[in-house]
C-alpha cells in the first residue's frame, strides 16, 4: 500500500489497490503522500500534525506523483509539502510537520466511550487490507457536542512491526473512514441522501494530530462526530483510542454533503 518509489530528487510515485467506488481513496492519497514526505526527514524527528486539501478525484488506473518541497528543517521541528499529481493535474496537496522527540508532561481530557468492544460486534469492512466492526447506534452514546456521532473498531490485518511511520501513515489512512458518514447521519434528510444512488458526497480537507505512537495492527476505536453543516459542507471532528483509553490521536475534516432533494428543486 505505502511501497513509494523514487523517482529523482524528493519525487515519489505509488499506486493502489481498486476501490468499490472506482476510484482512489482519499486516505490512500494522504497517508501515501505522508510517507513521500517522511522519507526526507531525519530519523531524529517523527511527523506530529498534518493537514490536506483534496483537489480533484483520482483515478485509481494511474499511478500518483508525489513532489515534496523541503520547506523547513530546524533543530526542533520540521515542515514539509508534497503535492499529489496524476494527468489531469494536482489531486492532493498536503503539508506535514515533524518534531524531534521530546518528554513532557501528559494530559488526557479525552475519554474513551464505555462502548461494545470489537469482539461483540460485527465485520464490516470494505477492504482486505483492515478490519472494521461498527458500533451500533442505538449503542452509539450521545456525543457531548455535536451530532450523527459514530464509531468503528478498525485494525490492520497484519503485523506492521515497529516501523512507528508505518503506523502512523495507516492512522491517517483508517481515519478518513468515518468523517463523511458522520456528517451524513447529522444531516436532517439523511434517509434522502442515504437512498439515493447519484448522491455527491466528497472530502474536502483532512487534518490529523498525533498524541501517542499508534499500533494500529491492534484494536481502535475511531469516535467520530458533525459539529457543523451549512453551505453543502459539513465539519466532523474524530479520536482515535487504543484498547487501553489511551488518546493516540485527533482527526477533522470538512466534508461536501449535497442534498439530492435540493439539486432536483432547482434543476
């Protein structure tokens, strides 16, 4: 999934699998884009935050180019830029920052939900790749701001090792499973837009914070929330959690829900 290959100064290309949808992933083309950017960094520093736009759809029967600019290494932190490329254009362009390992002291205002574990609950994932069982909402508590909560078990099916990148590429990639569902179940014609096949629904941005060193080969609860709508765009807000509670990583996009209903009107 994440094999880049180089091709010349800080210019990488990868592929990817076929979609149900026929098309690329949005979290293929950002954790694939991460690793492009993570390959010019120092083993001293480790990424910390990202935030991409997505700019056009890809095509999943071309391979992506991704181009990184170097565009700060400091003692304590360093940034980079990578902008994803296929024929018709940019697809993606996506910035990272890294930060030398540094103790301090840790607080966790966040808490895992006292939800059904993985193990009780059903597959439900598209994808060989990784493992996904729903909550079910009616086991869904009330998220504490915001609506259309939703949450998923989800890990990868096999063993990454201690290749800590490795990781945390395949977080951003699993966090991008959930946002436009939850803004979808917050929408107030959802059963609209869920029953209609020529629905338009698409990410718009994504951004990830890491707290903790992820293992996503193991167990994680993705606790994902729509804390606003309007314009078409809807805002969701995520966390990752391992099995222990430990708040291993925050995650946000905006999302383009259009509402068929609203589209018929005005045709």
């Amino acid at each position: 999934m994440f094999d880049l290959v180089s091709h010349g100064a800080d210019t990488y290309v990868g592929t990817g699998p076929r979609y149900p949808w026929d098309g690329l992933y949005g979290g293929q083309i950002v954790a694939q884009a991460l690793r492009a950017a993570s390959a010019t960094i120092d083993e001293d520093k480790v990424v910390h935050s990202l935030r991409a736009y997505f700019i056009r759809r890809g095509d999943a029967s071309e391979p992506v180019r991704y181009e990184v600019d170097r565009i700060r290494n400091g003692r304590s932190f360093a940034t980079r830029r990578v902008v994803a490329r296929q024929a018709i254009g940019a697809i993606l362009n996506l910035e990272s920052s890294y930060q030398h390992i540094e103790e301090s002291a840790v607080v966790q205002p966040a808490v895992m939900p006292d939800v059904p574990g993985p193990d009780e609950l059903e597959e439900s994932s598209w994808s060989d790749d990784f493992a996904r069982r729903f909550v079910p909402e009616a086991q869904t508590p009330p998220a504490p701001i915001g609506t259309g909560r939703m949450m998923a078990w989800m890990r990868v099916r096999v063993s990454l090792g201690n290749d800590d990148l490795l990781h945390r590429c395949w977080l951003a990639y699993l966090s991008d499973d959930l946002p436009c569902d939850a803004v979808v179940r917050a929408h107030p014609n959802r059963a609209g837009i869920d029953g209609v096949e020529q629905r338009f629904i698409a990410s718009l941005d994504h951004s990830v914070w890491f707290h903790h060193p992820p293992r996503v080969d193991e167990w994680h609860l993705y606790d994902v929330t729509c804390l606003a709508y309007a314009g078409g765009r809807g805002l969701a807000l995520g966390h990752a959690f391992g099995v222990d509670g430990v708040h291993m990583a925050t995650f946000a996009q905006e999302a383009l829900v259009r509402d068929p209903s609203l589209r018929m009107e005005g045709a």
